[in-house]
C-alpha cells in the first residue's frame, strides 16, 4: 500500500460542498482517506480572478498504480466540474 497526497482547490459555487464531494469521491474510488487538512481560502495565483479558491490536502492510503490515481482523480475532476 502507499501514501499518496493530493492537493485540492475550487473556485466556483458552493465551494466548501465541492471540496467534500471531491474528498468523499476520492474514498470511493481511489483508497482511505488517513488524514484531510482545515480547508483554507487563498487568492487566485498566476491568473487574475474574482474569485478567492477554497484549498485543502489530503493523504490516502491506495492500492493504485500512480497511472490509476491519476486517471480517477482526473475523471473526478471532471465529474465535478
């Protein structure tokens, strides 16, 4: 098994909501959540936006190959939006 950490951030909608859907898909579908950080608004970085992002990390226990982890967490990016 190994660690995995992944950084998490929205900037659209219901922003606390979209952080914990995305943490919950990420259990369903990629491994255990071991640990989730406070979630934390930081200002857009290397754009210009009027919207403030809602940011979070998380490590997780998975069975996945690294190729696998990306391309769940990449089809849960998409799911969501």
């Amino acid at each position: 098994m190994a660690k995995v950490y992944l950084g998490l951030g929205t900037n659209l909608g219901d922003k606390e909501q979209n952080l914990r859907d995305a943490v919950q898909k990420i259990e369903e579908q990629v491994g255990k959540i071991v640990s989730l950080s406070a979630f934390y608004v930081t200002a857009p970085w290397g754009f210009s936006s009027d919207n403030s992002f809602l940011n979070a990390a998380v490590c997780v226990d998975t069975e996945l190959a690294p190729i696998d982890v990306l391309q769940r967490t990449q089809a849960i990016e998409q799911e969501l939006g």
